[in-house]
C-alpha cells in the first residue's frame, strides 16, 4: 500500500483530500508532503508510517543531548543542505536524525566525511530539525555561509565608507535581503516583541526579548562581518539615510509574515562600533483579549467594568513603557463598544485595528498630535475618547476638559504606581481642582510571565525560600506551582504573560487629599483603608492560583516600604 492509502486507511485523511493532493501536487513532491503543505496531515502522521515500514525509531530532539564534537566533524554545509542533524556516535556509528530517510546520498557524504563505518537514522520532525540547526549553528547560518562564499560579490564596507551607491548595492544583495528576513521571520516564531542588533568590538549579538525578557539567539560568528549590510538593509526598508551614521534615527516598515499584517518600528543609535538597531513587533491583526484574560481578576475586574461603564470622566492605565497599557486600553474599549456609542481614539502608532472604531495615528510631523487630534475629535461627537498618552501639559488639558464635558476618556501615563498618576499630572502644571473633578481611577500594571502550561508541575517550597509577605498568605503545606522547562517554553519554564495590577477609584476624600496637594503616600495611605490591593498583593494571589511564580512578581515589583516593620 501507498503512504497515502494507508493514511485513507487510518482516517487521518478523506477521498476528497488525497485526490486534491494529487491534483496539486508539483513534480518530484512526495504526496504525503503535499498533504502536510495542504494542511490535512501533520508531519508526525506519516513519520509514524515511515518508522513503521522503516524500522526507523521517532526521536524527541529536545530531551536529546547533541554530540558537540561530533557536530564539528560534520560540514555545516551539509547538515543545511540536507536538513539533518548528527546526535551522537558508538562503536564508529553515527546517529543522525532527519525528516526524509528516502535521502541515501545524504548519509553516504556524512559517513564519508567523518569516517564512520555506518549511519544510522533516526526520524524527527522537520520542525524540531530546525529549531536544533539554529540552536547549534545559529540563525542564518546558511545564509552567512552564502555570503562568505560569495565575498567576491558582496564586499564588506566599512563602517565609515561615504560612498552611498556601495552601500545600496550591498544592502540589496540577495543573500543580505535573506539574512534580514530570517532574523524577522524566527524573531516572529518565538513570539518576541523586539527584536535587538547590538555591535560589540569583534562581535554582534542578536537579541529578541520574548515574553518581557531577553534571549540572545545564536548566530554566526562570522555574522559580524556582515553588520554595515544588515543595518543598511534595515535602513532601506525604513525609509532611513543609510549614510547617515552620526544621528540616532527612527522610522518603520511593514512585512506579511505567516499570512499576518506585521508594522516593525525601527529605532537606530549610533555606538562606538557601528549602528545599534531595535526593531519593536507590533502584531496588529493579533487576537484582541478581554480584561480577565489580561489577569484582572476578583475585586479589580469588578472596580474596571464599574469605572469603563460610566458616562464621563478620565480612566488612566499607568506603567512603564512594554508594561501592557495600551493593550489594557483596548480590551476595555472592546468591551464597551457597541453600535450605539461612537469610539474615537488618537495613537502613536496605531498598534491593533478593532473593528467599530475610528482610529487616528499620530503625525507630528504635519501637527497632528495628541492635543490637535483631541480637539478635532470633540467637533466628531464622541462618546468616548482614547488619547495613546498624556505627554504634556496641552494634551492633559485638552482631556480633562474633554472629560467634563460629558465625554469617557481612556489614556496612559508613565508612572511607577496608581497614586503618583495624580501628582504626575499636577507636576505637569494642572490645576488640582480639574485633577480631583475629572480622574474617576487609574489602573497601574506591570507584565509577570505566565507559567508554561505544556510543563507546569506542584512543587513544595523550602521553608526560608518563599518571601515571609507570600509566606504569610499560604495555608500550611500548601504547594505551588512552576515550569519544569520544555520544547514549548524554550526551557524557561513560562510561556506567555499576564499582568498584575493595583486600582485606585477617586472618592470624595481622595479628591479632597487632591485639592490640598497632600503627597502620593498619604493618599496611597488612606486608599490602602478605602480597601486598595497593591500590585505586589495582587502578584501574590496569581502566584497561590498557579498563574505565575513568585520569582516573577519579585522581579516586577518593589516592597511596600510602610509594610517593613521599625526596629
């Protein structure tokens, strides 16, 4: 029987699909390939046929250790070309695993080239395959290897070449254009939010911050020497003067990954060893989360949909910048648009499209700012208004004013906590009386990773490892929970964020605190009796429901200094 009928056969596919792949499949493609190009088998489904007729073992790649000595022995050319990876030897045997074991060629060179006396394969998805290579041998590693292969083609300049033409022509050479696209594309497959090139004396590094924190990705050695290219072509797709190398500059671009829309933003700098760039990920057909999604929970979800359901005033999401603000502010519009309010917001950039709302993007260039987008918004007959972020005294003014005039309005600032918000804005030079009649709350958050759902396991602290505030919350023998570490997770051990969170509602003795000036801490202090739950308390309740450990909420937030005890 064929691959496929056994696959019709099993009920892993119907009639109708294997004639389809047969209709469509190109010349010298398997049709089981095709099948997986189409989307009706997984690679593990006829993998699994293969080790049967075979008697090939599967292998899991991940909880296997790689002979690294062996993998100097075998050409990087070869391991890429023929999409395989050597794991270990005995008894002059070598174990590769692939994807295709119909590839004899491909054994006898890799038997030639270390002088086994036999290979021996195991199968393995190509995925895993892959994720090895780049592990091993780096991200573009054919690529550089292409490069360096063709150095008669592509010339490296120097970082202080002035000839403009030399550095198009390179930045335009098809090896570099992959090169770029394969930083962007693995940077999009770990779900990074930025990704960072940083030039050191002999070396680049290649950094994607994933889930709130930064990994640096393998690459190359020899990378280096292709660094004027890579910011050259990143230049290029910018809109950016790749001349220019004296100025800090910024721009963007968009690509289509993996049938999504994808805007990066681009930041340049420039180091004593050449051009620093950070590319941000803004994903703007990305799933839109509602507000429990995001981490709010108990009494903070009920005070959020209390604040978002009111007719007027100004609801404030406070954080440092990648803290979730601007996301929080979506899943709130989200949840309150319907076809009889009109939603209107200005943002810098636009970072997701939402359907039902009328969304404007910041130009200063032209003047368009947050200040003359919010006047020009009040003319539209609004219902609520997002302003991205309070910047500046003009923008806060505009926004209050917008607030008592019967308008919701949703904003941002950057503050540490709930309470400086308040005095932030008095600092900008408001008036206290329109900072207590118009801020109905302000929601402060930070991001804590979440733990990998794939290898989250119970576990039983050390007395002394815990913090005595968490300590003091457990119930005896009480467990927790954290990542063991997985394929899925990258071996961290979290997979994901959430965010925690501490709300401040404005009451009237709150708003009295507000007119006399009184300091953030005592108005901290009394919002503490009117009920407030930190974000550190708040981090401590995700940590006992197993969201998250408490390892997480440590590295986000600071101590309650007033819970100390004086001796």
């Amino acid at each position: 029987m064929t691959i496929g009928q056994i696959l019709l056969q099993r009920g892993k596919i119907t009639e109708s699909q294997l004639e389809q792949a047969k209709s469509v499949r190109r010349p010298s493609e398997r049709i089981e390939r095709c099948l997986v190009r189409l989307g009706f088998i997984s690679e593990r489904d006829f993998l699994e046929i293969y080790g049967e007729q075979m008697a090939i073992p599967i292998v899991d790649l991940s909880s296997l250790e790689i002979d690294k000595d062996l993998l100097k022995k075998v050409p990087s050319r070869a391991v890429h070309r023929y999409r395989l990876i050597p794991i270990d030897q005995h008894n002059g045997t070598i174990r590769v695993a692939t994807s295709n074991p119909f590839d004899l060629y491909a054994f006898d060179e890799i038997r030639m080239v270390t002088g086994a006396a036999k290979v021996e394969p195991v199968l393995a998805t190509e995925e895993e395959i892959s994720r090895v290579i780049k592990e091993y041998y780096g991200v573009g590693g054919q690529t550089v290897e292409d490069m360096i292969a063709e150095k008669g083609i592509i010339e490296v300049i120097s970082e202080f070449d002035p000839d403009n033409a030399d550095l198009i022509e390179q930045a335009q050479e098809a090896t570099v254009v992959k090169l770029v696209n394969e930083i962007l594309l693995e940077a999009i497959r770990e779900r990074a939010s930025d990704i960072h090139v940083e030039p050191y004396e002999g070396d680049l590094k290649i950094r994607y911050r994933i889930d709130g924190v930064l990994h640096t990705t393998n690459v190359p050695p020899e990378i280096r020497r292709f660094h004027a290219a890579i910011v050259s072509r990143i230049k290029i797709l910018s809109s950016l003067n790749i001349a220019e190398k004296r100025l800090p500059q910024d721009g963007g671009f968009k690509i289509k990954a993996q049938n999504r829309d994808i805007d990066l933003r681009v930041s340049i700098i420039p180091t004593a060893f050449g051009g620093a760039v950070v590319m941000r990920i803004l994903d703007k057909q990305s799933a839109l989360m509602s507000l429990d999604q995001l981490g709010l929970i108990d009494e903070a979800l009920a005070g959020v949909e209390h604040l978002i359901s009111q007719p007027f005033g100004i609801i404030l999401v406070t954080g440092p910048t990648g803290s979730g603000k601007t996301t929080t502010l979506y899943a709130a519009l989200n949840s309150i648009k319907n076809d009889e309010i009109k939603i209107l917001t200005v943002e810098d950039p636009i970072e997701y499209y939402i359907d039902g709302i009328q969304q404007v993007a910041v130009k200063s260039a032209i003047g368009l700012t947050f200040a003359s987008g919010l006047r020009s918004f009040l003319r539209h007959d609004p219902d609520v208004i997002l302003v991205g972020e309070i910047r500046d005294l003009e923008t806060a003014e505009v926004a209050i004013n917008a607030s008592l005039t019967g308008h919701l309005v949703f904003s941002t600032l950057h503050t540490n906590d709930a309470v400086t918000a308040t005095t932030r804005l008095l600092d900008m030079g408001v008036e206290p009386f329109l900072v207590s009649s118009s801020i109905s709350g302000v929601l402060a958050q930070r991001l804590v990773r979440r733990i990998c759902p794939h290898c989250k396991t119970e576990y039983d602290p050390e007395a002394g490892e815990i913090p005595s505030e968490l300590a003091k919350l457990l119930k005896p023998k009480q467990k927790l929970f954290r990542g063991k570490g997985c394929a899925d997770c990258r071996h961290t051990g979290y997979r994901g964020r959430l965010g925690i969170f501490e709300l401040l509602t404005i009451d009237d003795k709150l708003r009295e605190m507000i007119v006399h000036r009184q300091s953030a801490g005592d108005i901290q202090v009394e919002a503490r009796k009117m009920g407030m739950k930190l974000m550190r308390d708040d981090g401590w309740s995700k940590v006992i429901k197993g969201y998250t450990t408490f390892q997480e909420v440590l590295r986000v937030t600071k101590i309650d200094v007033s819970s100390i005890p004086v001796s």
